[in-house]
C-alpha cells in the first residue's frame, strides 16, 4: 500500500546523504559514496511502486499550507500523476546507476566525500523538483538544481577553465531563470494560483473556452516561462554554458548535463503544456527555438574532437528535438524522447568517461583501435550511438519517429525536413565519433588503455539494456496505449504510425552511419578535402558560430569596462599624461568616492550613532533593581491616568 510518508521519503533521503556527507564526510571518506548510493537505492525501490501504482490509475497528490498572500492561502504539496511518475521513474534509476559508477571514477580524489555530498544535494532537489504541485516549490528546487551544477562543474576549482566554465553557467542560466521567475509570478496576478492541478483546471475548463481570462497576461506568462526552459535545457541564444560545463567530472555530465537537469526545462514545458495550448501564438516560437538548437548544435558537433564536446553537443541537439516536439503539441514525443535520451545519453558519457579513465585523453584524433582493450566499453557505447542515432529496434528509434511523426502529422514539412537533415547529422558525428576512437589503429603510441573496474562497466551494462527496451512503450505495438497514457493532461492531436516516416528516419540514418564509415575508415583523406571544399561552413561549426566571441565582444567587454569604471579601475596614465578617458574616469571615480563617503558610509555610521545614543538612555533605565523597575511602572501607571483625565 502506497503512502503520503513514502512519497515524502523519495527526495528526503538523498538529502539526508547531502546532510551527513557535507558535517562528516572527512571522517567518513570512501564511505560517503555507499551511503549517496544506499539512499539513493532506497529511494528508488520506494518510487518504483510508487510509479506503477500511477500508470496503473492511481493518483496521489496532498497539500499544506505554507503561508498567506493577504487572504490567498500559499500551499505546499507533492503531485503524483502520470508524467511526475515518468520522470520519478526515470531519475530514481539513472541516477542511481551514475552515482555507482562514480564510486569507481571518483576513487582516489582529495575532495571525493564533497563530491558525492553535492550529487546528493541535485538528486534531492531533483526528485523534488519532479513531485511538487506548485511553481514556488519547484522553482525552489530548480535552483538549487543550478547551486549543485555551478559547485559540481568548478568541482576542481583549482583550474581556471572549471572555474570560468562554472561562473559562466551559472550565469547563463540566471537569465533564464529570472525569466521564468517572472513568467510565474505574471501567472500567479492571472489566474491567482501557482496550483498545476488548479491552473489546469481553469486552462481546460469551460471546455477551452478562455474569454474570462487574461489573455495577454498568460501569453507574457508562457513566454517568461519559457525562458526558463531556454535557460536550463540550453536552448539557443543561451546554449553557449552547456559545452563549457564538462570541465566538471563526467559522472557530473552524465547526471546533470545530459540525463536530469537539462531535462527538466522540458519538463517545465510539459507541466505547463495547458498553459501553452490555451496560448497557441506561443507554440510557434517554441517550435522555431527547439528546431533551430536541435540543428545548429548538431552541425557544431560534426567538427569537434573532444569527446565531452561532442557528447555535449548532442545533448543540446536532443534536447531541441524535445523542446520542438512540444511546440508542435507532441507532449507524449516530447516526454518519450526526454526519457529514453537520459538512458542512452547517460550510457553515452559514462562511456567516454570509461575511456578517459583508461586513457587519460579526450581527444578523440589521439584515440584509435580502442575495441580491443576496452571491449565493454565500446560495445554499449555503441549501442547508446544506435539508441541515438534512430536505428530499430533501440529506443531513440520509437522516440525520434514520434517526434518526426509530429512535425509529419502537423502539415510542418519545413520542421520536418530540418529534424531529418538533424538526424542524419547525429547519426554522422556519433559515429565519426566510434570509428575514431574504437577502431583503425592506435595514432598516440603513448596512449596505454585498458578496460574500467567492474564497479564502473556494471552500470554501463545497466543502461545499455535500458537503452534497448525503455522504447517499447512508445513502439507501433503499444501506441494506442502510450498515446492514452500521457495525453492525462490535455487533448492534444494523434497521429498514426507512418511508414513513410519511419522509412525516411531509417534510411538518413543507415546513410549517416555508412557515410562515416567510408569517410574515417576507407577514404581518410575526404574530410580533408571536404573542409578544403566548404571552408566558410567548416570554420562556422568548428568555431561554434562564433557565438562566444560575439557575446565576449558585444556583452562580456562592455560589462567589464562598465565596471572598470564605476569602481575606479584607474589605468588612466598614459607615458606620464592623462587621457580624456582617464580623466573622465578619475572625475567618476571622485564622485564615487564622494558619495561613498557622504551618503552612503554616513547613512550608515548616522544608524550607528543613533542606535548607541538611544542605548546609553536606554541601559540607564535597565538597571536591573526591581525597586526601580515599579517606580518606572507607577510613574507610567500616573502619566496614563493623567492623559485620561485630560481627555475627559
């Protein structure tokens, strides 16, 4: 029998792995790993019938109030519903598996208590992100989601790169997030709930008749929401944090940056998809944002060469195919695909995380005839890169179909055109990938590998076969089915299976892998002579765009110079002269210091003075004899009566 305490305990227990691990980890040692793996194992056998009980009709859901907004009663409580319990399923199990195999990658660090004190820090906040029943407390957990990705990507802070790549995504996300905080709060003056179950309610009700409502407020809400999703599922303009966050252990980018948090701003989509259908001028700019990132970051990830990168790449590419599918109305695609790329991208990165522990590079031009030293490695590699790249009957197959499906369905032959150009593209760098890496001949005679522990290519096993079957549900034979079960939240449209679709998924994917081969293993020169050919369209992808030097020229310099100046950076001497600059720059820095002096320090040493003046008449009074503290009454008692008796 399922309870409310059991739910509860879901996302409690890692954090009370957070509590120990970070008060005792130096006495603990090696031992903090079992315990973030143990809660972690627990809370996963706790969801787990938690999850079946909801798919087979259940519905859980409980509320407390947390404080009042004037005569609004804010409420906390957890939502198990059809899609909570997809993605409780989902978390609870890869997120166990990454744990376990860090155990073995992380071995031997200085800081290895820390480490897995913050993985059970994000899963807490994770799974409470996934049950909440309200914006407030899963935007709390949304952040503290963005606290554990800034301390795990600078985890070795000792690096300037980790260090500036953990900056970097912090606050790039935070312009998203301040998005979708107000995106919630424009919500909350429109519809006066951050309820998902209320706020469906009123989105569906009256049978979408929406003319009581305020649809502009909701349209400025969907779109602050949004920015959200752009924010932490790295969707263009604001992917650029993504590639620079694997500077962070891969463990770190198998849970956070691939499988979970990245995620989750789909999910938000998801759970606010009543609030996307009720606005429909919304779902075209969705659909614009997820095809033009799940393009562009797949055409990056042709010319890249460390392995992360790549990996990296594709995550933003996938995650713009999910993001697309919700723009065109496809919450089941987009839902499905969500769920079996964490399997096989989470295989993907604890692969090439098995592969730098074995070789101890990343670039994938310094690999070569891997096979046969890391054979586990490379055979459930390869099957996340068929998972991935959409060849039957692995489950990126089903997924990637429904969303092609979608765009088919919908009479959006440009999007779909666009996702399979995409797809053909995955199927070419994944594979670009393994044939450099797995097989030819070693090009780096310094490169000793071998095979990872088993500690580390048990789970890779784990998710290889979670690679393989976590598309049943979405496959032709249970697509009435799939179809019923997630469309739970709001009617959308359903579209056939179709064989021209699938066809066409198939064939740019047998095309891509084939291409690859001849390109990296028979004729090595053509990749050459290829960039030679298109020289402008190479150094676009290997230059990413050229997306960081534009905001390092356009937004990061300006900022820094505004800063300079605002608190007096003074390089204003010039050969013994002054510039016009320095001496506007020295006159601002006067003024500065003239209203640090006089407005504010002397706000503050005023508030000072005054608090110490009322003090020393006040410690006078407080002398501690009763006898003075009665005549202090009497005296008030007669002052009181004399007030009176002058009003009277």
């Amino acid at each position: 029998m399922v309870t409310s305490d059991q739910i509860l305990l879901v996302p409690s227990l890692p954090f009370l792995a957070f509590v120990v691990n970070i008060l005792a980890g130096r006495w603990l040692k090696n031992r903090a790993a079992w315990l973030s793996i143990a809660t972690s194992s627990v809370a996963c056998v706790i969801a787990l019938p938690v999850c079946w009980a909801v798919f087979r009709g259940a519905h859980f859901a409980h509320q407390g109030t947390w404080l009042m907004l004037g005569t609004t009663p804010l409420k906390f409580g957890y939502l198990m519903d059809p899609l909570s319990a997809t993605l409780l399923f989902m978390v609870t199990i890869v997120g166990t598996l990454i744990q376990v195999y860090a155990a073995g990658y992380m071995h031997g660090d200085p800081r290895y208590s820390r480490f897995f004190a913050y993985v059970s820090l994000f899963m807490a906040a994770m799974l409470t992100l996934v049950i909440s029943d309200n914006y407030l407390l899963f935007f709390m957990s949304w952040e503290i989601m963005g606290l554990c990705s800034y301390l795990l990507i600078g985890f070795y802070f000792e690096k300037a790169s980790a260090a500036n790549a953990s900056l970097k995504a912090f606050l790039t996300t935070r312009i998203g997030d301040v998005g979708f905080l107000l995106g919630f709060l424009t919500l909350f003056a429109a519809i006066g709930t951050l309820n998902f179950a209320e706020m469906n309610t009123i989105m569906t009700g009256a049978h979408g008749n929406h003319a009581i409502l305020n649809m502009a407020l909701l349209t400025m809400a969907a779109l602050l929401i949004f920015c959200g999703t752009i924010g932490k599922s790295a969707q263009f303009p604001l992917h650029v944090w993504l590639p620079d966050a694997m500077e962070g252990p891969t463990p770190v980018s198998a849970l956070i940056h691939a499988a979970t948090m990245v995620a989750a701003g789909v999910f938000l989509v998801a759970r606010s998809f009543t609030l996307f259908m009720a606005v429909p001028n919304i779902l075209p700019i969705v659909t614009a944002i997820g095809t033009i990132t799940a393009f562009m970051a797949a055409f990056i990830a042709l010319t890249q060469n460390d392995i992360k990168r790549v990996l990296a790449y594709s995550t933003i590419s996938q995650l713009g195919y999910m993001v697309t599918a919700m723009g065109l109305s496809g919450l089941g695609a987009g839902t499905f695909h969500l769920i079996t790329h964490a399997f096989f991208k989470a295989l993907l990165f604890l692969g090439a995380g098995s592969v730098i522990h074995g070789t101890h590079v990343q670039d994938i031009r310094e690999m070569g005839g891997l096979f046969k030293k890391m054979p586990q490695t490379a055979t459930t590699f390869i099957i996340a890169s068929l998972a991935l790249a959409g060849i039957p009957p692995l489950s990126g197959f089903w997924s990637k179909d429904e969303i092609l499906l979608a765009a088919f369905g919908s009479g959006n032959f440009l999007v779909f055109g666009i996702l399979l150009l995409t797809a053909f593209m995955t199927a070419f760098y994944m594979f670009r990938l393994i044939f450099l890496t797995f097989f030819g001949t070693a090009r780096n005679a310094k490169v000793h590998a071998h095979e990872s522990p088993a500690l580390m290519t048990v789970p890779l096993w784990c998710l290889a076969l979670g690679s393989i079957v976590i598309g049943i549900p979405g496959s032709p034979f249970m697509h009435h089915w799939f179809q019923k079960f997630i469309a739970h939240m709001v009617h959308y449209p359903e579209y056939e299976p179709s064989a021209l679709v699938m066809a066409c998924s198939i064939a740019v994917a047998v095309v891509g892998i084939a291409l690859a081969g001849v390109i990296y293993l028979k004729q090595k020169h053509w990749a050459a002579a290829v960039a030679k050919s298109f020289p402008s369209f190479y150094r676009l992808s290997f230059n990413k765009f050229y997306f960081d030097e534009f905001y390092s020229a356009y937004i990061v310099k300006p900022f820094q110079g505004l800063g300079r100046v605002l608190f007096g950076f003074d390089e204003t001497v010039i050969d013994g002269t002054v510039n016009n600059a320095g001496r506007a720059t020295m006159f601002l820095s006067s003024v500065k210091q003239w209203i640090d002096t006089y407005i504010v320090d002397g706000t503050v040493n005023f508030m000072g003075t005054s608090v110490y003046f009322l003090n020393s008449i006040t410690k006078r009074i407080q002398t501690g004899f009763v006898q003075n503290y009665l005549l202090i009454v009497f005296l008030g008692v007669l002052a009181f009566l004399a007030f009176e008796l002058k009003l009277t």
